[in-house]
C-alpha cells in the first residue's frame, strides 16, 4: 500500500519540525563546550540554515533514488 500524499506531508513537516527543535537544543548545549557564545536568536537563525540544507538533502536524495528505481524497472 502507498502513502497518501497527505500523510507523506504530515511525515515530512514532523520529521522537519523534530529536527528544528533537536539542532536547537543540541546547538545550545554543545556551541559553550566549544567557546561559543550566541543568544536564543542566532540559534534559531543557524536553526534555519540547517534546516534548509536538510530540506535540500532530503529532496534531492529522493529525486536520486527515485531515477534510480525507475531505470532498474525498465
């Protein structure tokens, strides 16, 4: 059975909101281990930046495998 398009929307948002909140918090505790010091809105901006790159990845990724499957099915 395939995933609707809603629910693969649904997964996607969550997978990205989780990984906001996780880059948050890991940036806050591990940024003084290394000495640096930024306020709760550089984090959330760096927060973003990853978030994209991540957006990125994932999509082209997807993109990758799905050329892939749809040259071993020919």
């Amino acid at each position: 059975m395939q995933q609707s398009r809603l629910m693969s929307l649904a997964e996607s948002v969550t997978n990205v909101v989780i990984g906001y909140v996780l880059a948050i918090a890991t940036q806050i505790v591990v940024f003084p281990w290394f000495g640096i010091e930024t306020g709760l809105g550089e984090h959330l901006t760096i927060g973003l930046a990853f978030v994209g790159i991540s957006l990125a990845r994932g999509f082209l990724l997807r993109r990758l495998f799905e050329a892939i499957r749809m040259r071993s099915a020919r």
